[in-house]
C-alpha cells in the first residue's frame, strides 16, 4: 500500500472515532426506501435480488447494507477498518448480510475477473493520487456489459477557496494541472480534514473511463446549492461551485474499441 494510502486509512478511522459527521450509517428510516440513497438518479435496474454488488471506497454502513436489504450480494471495500465496521453493525442491526474487504481500491487483487453486475463508488477517488490504476482494477473485477456508477469530487470544487471572497464569489487557489496532495483545509464540509486528497482532471475522470475499456452512458453534477442559505456554507458555495461529478459507465464487451470514442488531447 503506497504512503498516502497508509495515511488516509489511518485519517478516516480517527473521522469515525470522533463521530465525523462524514461518517454516517443509513439509519432505520433509510431502509425504507433504500434507492433514494443507493440509486437516486434512477440509473440502475432494479431489482437487485441475487446481483453481485462491489461497493467501492464504500464503507460507513451506507451502500452496502441498504443493497443487502434488497438482495444483493454485497462486498463492500475500504481501507479503514473502523468504517468497515460501521457497515457491519448496520447489516447486524438490519438482520442482512455482506462481506467486508479491507484493501485500496488500487489492489482489487483478492478478486477475479468478471465478477460484479455493478460496481458502486461514492466520492472517493480524490484520496488516491493517480485514477488509471483504480479505473483498470474496476474494468477488470466487472462483467462485460457491468455497471459501474461513482461520484467524485469535481476538480474545480477542490481549485477553490472554501471560504467566499467579500464580493461573494470564491477564488480560484489551486492550479488545474497540479501534482501532489492538496493542501489541508479545515472546519469544511467539501474537505475531510486529515485525509490527503487529490485533483483529478475531467480528461481523466472521463476520458480515463473510456481507456478503461467504458462507455459513459449518463452524467449529473447533482445540485447542492441554495441561494438563501448562509454566507460560506455548503449549500452557498455550491451555488458558484459544483462539489460532485457522478457518471454512469458501462464496461464495453470489447474494450479495444475504446480509442475510437475518446482521443487524449496531448
Ligand atoms: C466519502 S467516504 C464514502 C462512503 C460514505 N459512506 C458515503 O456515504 O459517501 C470515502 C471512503 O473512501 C475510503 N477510502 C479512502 N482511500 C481509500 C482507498 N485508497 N481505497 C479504498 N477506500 C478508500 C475512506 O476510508 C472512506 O470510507
């Protein structure tokens, strides 16, 4: 496991030991209507009886359980133990049952080839610094024509100040093409305070599914902004910025077409 790696399985255990609300398991409600959490653009088909389901960088008692409770046969995978946990507590308290992996999302070595109907990954992917390994792991663990549906941070949300100019708009501090960890940012709702998070560019968030052997079916940069909102809260700055980017991808049964849908620019 590379360093950073190392480093954010240690940051997201101390963000479940201190109750960090970016740690926060479905509750009983939840499993009521358990697709307003784990397909909330409609874009996977139900039912999920008997799929094979790889939650990616998913744990904290979220995705995993709730697919659980529709029948699926779940593995949810993250780096931090305590987190793990909290998925199976909840699958304990929920009465369903899941598997639980401890690895990164780069070594998806304890799996074989062609194995999951859908791959699930939340906002994640900034906490590894290179998207090609973990994209090709992806490619290789799902079925021919599998589903892979992710969210991630969009590159500008993590270009931006978190805090808002006295204009009211918010600059621009770190460089688009950059290389390296971000620097730390506190006491906001964008950044985990700890982690080591990195930028990745829309070339390679999209154009790097499509080397991965994807096609990309559906796009949204799912709306969190509120203009009567606080001054500097979540909701306000996502009115100038938009925090998240989540793509609906399927793995192509002949991948070797894939240049021929997306061309690198340099
Ligand atoms: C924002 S949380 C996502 C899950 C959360 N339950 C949710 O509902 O969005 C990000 C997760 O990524 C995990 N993570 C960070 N780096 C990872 C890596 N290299 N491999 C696997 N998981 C990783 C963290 O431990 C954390 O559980």
């Amino acid at each position: 496991m590379k360093s950073e790696e190392r480093h954010n399985e240690h940051a997201w255990d101390d963000l479940v030991r201190v109750g960090s609300s970016f740690a926060n398991p479905a509750r009983p409600a939840d499993f009521q209507n358990p697709e307003l959490i784990i397909n909330p653009f409609g874009w996977l088909k139900a039912p999920f009886r008997g799929k094979r389901i790889l939650c990616l960088a998913a744990g904290g008692g979220r995705h995993g359980p709730l697919f659980a409770a529709e029948g699926a046969i779940v593995t949810v995978v993250d780096i931090s133990e305590e987190m793990l946990k909290l998925d199976r507590d909840v699958a304990q308290r929920e009465g369903v049952s899941l598997k639980t992996l401890q690895c990164s999302m780069t070594e998806l070595g304890e799996f074989g080839d062609s194995v999951f109907d859908i791959v699930l990954q939340p906002v994640s992917t900034c906490y590894v610094e290179k998207l090609a390994p973990v994209y090709a792991e992806i490619a290789r663990v799902i079925k021919p024509s599998g589903t892979y549906v992710s969210q991630h941070k969009q590159p500008v949300s993590l270009q931006a100040a978190t805090k808002p100019l006295a204009s009211g708009g918010y600059a621009l501090c770190e460089p688009y093409y950059r290389e390296g960890a971000l620097p730390q940012v506190a006491g906001s709702e964008h950044r985990e305070f700890g982690t080591k998070e990195y930028l990745h560019t829309l070339e390679d968030l999209l154009g790097g599914l499509c080397i991965a052997g994807f096609s990309i079916d559906a796009v949204k940069e799912p709306r969190h902004g509120n203009p009567l909102s606080e001054s500097g809260s979540f909701q306000a700055r996502s009115c100038f910025v938009p925090p998240y980017l989540a793509i609906k991808a399927t793995r192509l049964d002949e991948p070797s077409g894939s240049t021929l849908i997306w061309t690198p620019s340099n």
